[in-house]
C-alpha cells in the first residue's frame, strides 16, 4: 500500500528542525519513502490524502507510564508519593488480575492514540495483556515486566523468570513493533543483590533497563541511610549503567550526578505532570540538557497524571523550567518538540528509525486540525504545537504506515466496550 499526505504543514524535527510549507509525506507500508513539497501531479499512489494544511508530525513517544493503572484514575489524589503508593495503590493493585491489567491497558492505548502518542514505554506485571493489547491496536511500545523486591526470595526469583521469558516470548513481535527491556522497579524496592541479578539477565539478553531512581527526597535520603551513598553512585556501583539504560523522573539530583549519567550516555524521562501533582519535585532538566543527556517526556500513570495527553507534558517542560530557573530560553520550543520526538526515540533506544519524519523511518506520523482559531495566525507551526496545541486537535494517528485513526474515528479498537469493561473491572476491587 503506498500512501501520500498532501498539502500539509509538515514538522519534519529533523536535525533542521525543517518546516515544509505546503509538503507531502509519502509511505509504502511501514516506511516513509519521501519527505518534501507536494509533487504537482501525484501518481502512483494507492491512497492520495489531501490534509488541506493541517500540520503532519512525528508520533509522540511516551517513554514512562504504567497502562494498567488507568483503571485507578481519580481514585486517590492529593496525597505525598509514598502515602499514595503504600495506602492507595498498592492494596488495590494486589488485587489486579489479567483481566484489570488488560482493560486498564485498552483503555489507555485508545487515549493514547487519540492524543498523538505512538510508541510508549510500560512497566507493569501481567504484562503479556499489555502486549496482547499493543498488537491488536496496532501502536508500538517497549514493555518491561516490573519488578518490585519487597516481597520473599522465591516470589523475587519467580518475578526475575517471569521477566525473562516474557522478554523471550515478546522481544520483536509483533512485525516489531513490541521490543522489551528488564525493568527492576527502583533502588528503594529491590535489594543490590537482586537488582545485580536483573542486570545479569538483561546482559544476557542484551536488553536494555528501565527504572524510577531519585523521585522524592524521601527516596535519596532512604538510599544513603541504607547504602551509605545517594541512588545514582548506588546504581553506578551496582553495573546498572553498563547497559543502555532509561530512568524515570531523575528529579532529585546533584550536578556531580548529572556528570555521572551524562558519562553513561543514561537516558532519562521526565514526568513532569506526575512530579508536580505528587509534589516530588522539579527535575533540573536544563542542566541535563546542557550535559548532552537524552531527556525525554513521560506521563507515569493515568492515577498520578491523571490523563495520557503528552501534549501536556509538552508545553509544561518548555514552560516550567522557564518559571523556575528565571529564563525565558531554558527549553525553547524546539527543544521540548524534541524531548517528544527524537528525544524519545533516543529514550526508547531506537533512534535510528523513529523521532523523526524523513525517508526511511517507520511511518509513525499524526496530524493536527489546524483549521482552529488557537492555531491562527500561522506564524510559527513548531510553537503553535509546543504552546498552543492539545491531544484533542490529533485527527490522525499512524504507526507503522497504519491508520489507527482517520479523521478522529478509531479504527483497530472498539472504545465503547473498553470503556464499559474498565469500568466493570474497577467495580470487582475491594476498597
């Protein structure tokens, strides 16, 4: 199937950081074949397009979150990080079965895919659901078995084999879209030894780690009083930096720590939604960025965010760090842009064929209603998309040369039962 996009306001976030006025975007099955103006005649194309100057960009990449958890949002807000984890969510998520898991995985993806989001990084348990629901909806996620070691040796070693073969049986399926990284939950929840063991296993399998490190001041204070140094020289010490790794939130650091990270080309996820409503903090995501770090944007949870829409996160990583550090230049829009697109294909360790709208990429494109008032005057489309634009304005979402919206209708998942059964789901958890 070759398809053609036409007439559009195409946000290439490419090393130019190219706008083409009046571009097309071609692709033949899952790769972009051709990036430019829109041809005077266009031939040779199964499906021609025309987007009448709607803006085309790359899939958004969401590279923290936990899907199943949408099944919690709203039920507990307002409340200190661990209060939240150990009193709300934690006796209701022991009570998760698969069916939780799949349902609260739905209907995440389908918001998600309404809001521009292509690929998204998970971390969760029974995650065989979620990677059941990625390939059936068509979008494309880098899942992770979560571990948490607060619990007896046999249950830590049952999660590890748990982990392991789920990375066997999933790594690459799905024509590619599912690839898989080992993830134990944070250093504050996994003992050196077993966190040790879940490195050798993803040296093994030569996989990637992803995990939460210095979220709270709670967490960094706990990790020197239990180890006698703070998280980042902790999980340095432990060889967790040895392989390509992604941390999530990162808030809580020292400028000898950014060094550190920096040194270990270690990506990071910035939530900056969930940090602030859980008031763990603001990262120091300029100087990070300064240091050549790969930050990137995460939502967490739907429970901690308490919404999917990474246009949010967009616009409040180019906009707080302005606040907060008195600078009006600290992360210009182009760079948030990035931190959404290529920084996130950086995060999710597949840089080469995602990020970015050029030739030889998948096609994981979206497209934004820009025949709105808040998009007018058209002076600057990369800032109208940072400042101005919201999920709510994607019409189309594609991944992998696939449509999985088209003109606002979902295509490859039936919302209105997801939206019954989650509900349904939620109803079966003792409160």
């Amino acid at each position: 199937m070759k398809t053609i996009l036409t007439h559009a306001t195409v946000i290439t976030a490419n090393d130019q950081n190219e706008v083409i006025q009046n571009g097309a975007v071609a692709f033949e099955d899952d790769r972009i074949t051709y990036v430019g103006p829109t041809p005077e005649e266009v031939t040779g194309y199964d499906q021609v397009i025309d987007v009448s100057g709607n803006y085309v960009l790359p899939g958004l990449i969401n590279t923290h979150g936990h899907a199943g958890m949408s099944l919690l949002r709203g039920y507990a807000d307002d409340l200190p990080l661990q209060q939240w984890l150990e009193e709300k969510m934690w006796p209701l998520e022991a009570q998760f079965t698969a069916d939780h898991v799949k349902w609260g995985s739905y209907i995440s993806i389908i918001e998600m895919i309404r809001t521009g989001t292509t690929t998204f990084v998970d971390m969760y348990d029974h995650m065989e659901q979620v990677a059941q629901a990625v390939e059936s909806t068509g979008m494309r996620a880098r899942l992770c078995r979560g571990m948490i070691g607060l619990c007896s040796e046999e249950e830590r070693q049952a999660k590890l084999r748990d982990a392991v073969q789920f990375a066997k049986t999933w790594h690459n399926q799905a024509d590619g879209r599912i690839t898989v990284m080992m993830a134990p939950h944070a250093p504050y929840t996994c003992s050196p030894a077993f966190i040790t063991q879940i490195v050798e296993k993803a040296d093994e399998l030569s996989l990637p780690i992803h995990i939460h490190m210095s979220e709270t001041r709670w967490e960094v204070e706990q990790n020197e009083q239990d180890y006698g140094v703070r998280p980042v020289a902790h999980l340095e010490n432990l060889g967790v930096f040895q392989r390509p790794t992604l941390v999530a939130h990162a808030v809580h650091l020292t400028d000898e720590e950014i060094d550190i990270l920096a040194q270990y080309k270690v990506r990071v996820s910035h939530n900056v939604v969930s940090n602030l409503k859980l008031a763990s903090g603001v990262a120091p995501v300029p100087k990070m960025l300064a240091k050549g770090i790969s930050v990137s944007l995460g939502t967490d949870s739907s429970a901690s965010n308490n919404n999917l829409n990474l246009f949010e996160e967009l616009k409040l990583a180019a906009i707080l760090h302005k606040g907060v550090n008195c600078d009006p230049v600290a992360v210009p829009a182009e760079e948030a842009l990035r931190m959404a697109t290529r920084y996130g294909a950086d995060g999710v360790f597949q840089s080469e064929t995602l990020g970015t709208i050029e030739v030889g990429k998948q096609a994981d494109l979206i497209v934004l209603d820009a025949h709105q008032a808040h998009f007018h005057p058209a002076h600057n489309p990369v800032s109208h998309v940072v400042y101005a634009a919201n999920g709510r304005d994607v019409t189309d979402t594609v991944v992998a040369g696939k449509f999985l919206m088209r003109n606002r209708e979902l295509l490859t998942v039936d919302e209105e039962r997801v939206i019954f059964e989650a509900n349904r789901m939620f109803q079966t958890l003792k409160r």
